[in-house]
C-alpha cells in the first residue's frame, strides 16, 4: 500500500489484496482420510484446520444433498473430530434470495461463528454456494469457507470465480458479494446421483468454454461427451475414465484460464460472458411464467446451462449470418448441443420484446456496451456492440426452423 499527499488536502491510497484459492479435483472425498497440514505447509486442509485451531464449522447444505449424503458427510465429519451445526438451504434457483442470506446470517449468530479460526464447510449446488458466498462475504467483513459443490454447474462454473450473486426484484444475479473461497473440492463421484438433466445443463457451461476459448476441448466433447454424460463422469469404461477427467478438467481449467487475470470484471471484454448475453432474461421470464397463476401462461422452467445454451445457439448463428463463422461449424455447435441433450430454441425465442429487455439489462451490466461474444472460429471469439432485434430475429427464426438432430429436448 502507498500513500501519497497532502496535495491541496487530498491524499490518494492505492492498494492491492493478493487472492489466493485452490481448486481440487478429489475423487470420493467423503471415504478419505485428510491430515491436518504441518504448521508453515503451503497446502490448504480441505475442512479449515490448522496445527491446535478451532475445529468448530457451521454446514451449509443443500436439502436434497443432506437426503442423499447426509449420513457420509456426517462420517466424514466425525471421522476428522469436526464440531458442527448445519444450516439446511432448499436447493436450486428458490435458494437464491435475500430471505435464504438472512437465514444464514442468523445461523451464523446463533452457532457464533468466529471471523477468520471458522470456515464454513458448504455442500450443494451453484445456487448455495453462491447464496452461501455472498452471505459469507457480507458477514463480519467476509468469512473464510470450503466449499463442496455437488453439480457440474458447480464444479465448472459456479463456485470457480469471487462472484456469489443472488437473484433480487426479478432479475437474475443482481446482488453479488464477491469473495474467495479458501479450497473447492470437485468430486465427480457426487454426481452419480445427479439426474441425466443436471448433468446436460452442467454441459453446457463446459459447452461455453470450449466454444468460446478451447477447440481441443470441444473436440473432446463431440467425440466423448454424450458417452461421458451417459456414464455420469464416473469412468464405468476405460475410455470413458479418460474422457471424464479431461472434459471435467477442460472445463475447470478454462474457467479458471479465463478468470485469472480477471477476477473482479475490471475488464468487460470477456470470452466466458459467451451464453450470458440474453440468458438472465430468458431464464427468469421461463421462471416466472412457471410459477404463474393462470394455467395458460404456465410453462417449464429452464435450468441454468439450458438458458446458456439457447444464448450460445443464438450467438452462433448472429456469427454465421455475419460472416463471422463458418456454417459448418456453427452446425457443430448446435448438433453437439443437440446430443449433449440441450435446447437450441424456445416459445421464449418469439418475444423479441424480451429479448430486447435482456439485451439492453446486459448493456446497463457491461457498462454501456454489448461486448457480445460472438465465436469467430471454434475457440476463438469476436465482440460485437451493434446485434440489433433484426438479427436476433432472423437467428431465431433460423433455428426455429432448422431440421432438428438428435434427441434433444426443446423446451416448452
């Protein structure tokens, strides 16, 4: 840190914060067997303990997580002489909201939660690691926590980066605490009891960065991806143990590769903001109309990925009609949507209004630009300032009427 002045008065701080977080792919956690590290040892314990500190930890837990593991994690923390409480979050996008923070809040009092000695432990999905994030993040000055994410969202996307954001008055992700998390820990064997839709909409977050950054990758991904996906990243084949850890590991690095520099958004030319341009719109308003009143105007909800997916199959073709992108490969990127069981259109892709809605909310967002992603080649990608509600119109009347391949699911 340095100070300078006075200078009329004025003095002018600059400082800077290292951050410093550790991603870890473990299989079967929850069976193992972790030493506290030595006093001095850069290696991070996967449950906060240090040589003689505090082995009491608040759980958050997602219910259906707690249903479905409740009985290891409990083992797992006996195992380790952990002194917890838990704290029970509902699960999926109801559990993003400011009621659920507050909820933390005073759980956090009530088990009187140090401010650094304490780590929360969190297991769920993206969306209680984020709500747990931001409640962490606001809560004496920010709170150290480990975080146990128990989707693919999670381990690819969610819980990588400083953001925890929570939904607020309809929109998506509008509040955001942003904070580290000390260790994750990606367990692919907690998603053999993820369902074959979770499992799709995580794909598609894995989908984003290899269409945005990582022709390797998604090279990988038309070869093995629906086989991998079939197997639920468990490796029940050789090949398909080979396969699971390099698109799981792909998908994690690139994340990370893409964030690294960037933390804190200082910088709003962003690959990975690719299939997040119209998503938060589509997302909320198939939200909203599923809880809806009048029986007409209900509809499904759309996953996370499934609401990337739509945005990234309209990138890519906005890219192709401008001479961006190849039209064999924006066909790749839309068949192998297709096989890794996501949606390329929707009802939703016939309310322009929305989509013009969702545009402009992402302009307020990225300061008053598009900065669009649009893929240039598999791999790379173009920002693009001008898309206009004629060519999102021509794109989604282009996949409206497109032969469809595959057994993916449109949804309703």
């Amino acid at each position: 840190m340095s100070l300078d002045g006075p200078t009329k008065g004025t003095w002018t701080i600059t400082a800077s914060r290292p951050v410093h977080y550790e991603v870890r792919q473990i299989d079967d956690a929850l069976h193992g067997t972790f030493p506290i590290p030595a006093e001095g040892s850069p290696e991070r314990d996967i449950l906060g303990r240090t040589p003689g500190g505090s082995v009491r930890r608040l759980v958050v837990i997602d219910r259906n997580v707690l249903r479905l593991y409740g009985e290891p994690i409990r083992a797992f923390l006996a195992r380790h002489e952990i002194e917890w409480r838990m704290c029970v979050l509902p699960g999926g996008e109801r559990t993003k909201r400011l009621r659920n923070v507050v909820k933390l809040w005073k759980a956090m009092d009530r088990f009187g939660l140090d401010r650094r000695r304490e780590p929360l432990l969190v297991w769920g999905g993206g969306a209680s690691t984020d709500t747990a994030g931001l409640a962490a993040s606001v809560y004496r000055r920010d709170l150290p926590r480990i975080e146990f994410p128990t989707t693919l969202v999670g381990m690819v996307d969610a819980s990588l980066g400083v953001k925890r954001p929570i939904d607020f008055n309809g929109y998506k992700n509008r509040l955001c605490g942003l904070s580290a998390p000390d260790v994750v820990i990606a367990d692919r064997r907690m998603l053999r009891t993820v369902s074959a839709r979770s499992l799709n909409d995580g794909a598609a977050e894995v989908l984003k960065v290899a269409v945005v950054l990582d022709a390797e990758l998604f090279a990988r991904l038309e070869i093995d991806g629906p086989t991998v996906l079939a197997e639920k990243f468990q490796g029940i084949t050789p090949a398909g143990e080979r396969a699971a850890l390099a698109i799981l590991g792909g998908g994690i690095g690139g994340q990370l590769g893409d964030l690294h520099d960037n933390l804190f958004e200082e910088w709003l030319y962003k690959k990975t903001f690719g299939g997040h341009t119209v998503s938060p719109a589509i997302e909320m308003e198939a939200l909203r109309r599923a809880r809806s009143w009048l029986p007409w105007r209900r509809r499904g909800v759309l996953l996370h990925g499934e609401a990337v997916a739509l945005d990234l199959a309209l990138s890519v073709v906005i890219a192709m009609h401008r001479g961006l992108l190849s039209p064999e490969d924006c066909e790749r990127v839309l068949v192998l949507e297709e096989r890794l069981g996501l949606p390329v259109s929707d009802s939703l892709f016939e309310d322009g209004a929305l989509l013009a809605r969702g545009l402009a909310e992402t302009v307020r967002h990225r300061d008053g630009k598009q900065r669009w992603p649009l893929p240039d080649a598999i791999g790379s990608v173009t920002y693009a300032d001008d898309v206009g509600p004629h060519e999102m119109s021509r794109a989604t009347r282009y996949l409206r009427e497109r032969p469809r391949h595959g057994a993916a699911r449109r949804a309703a």
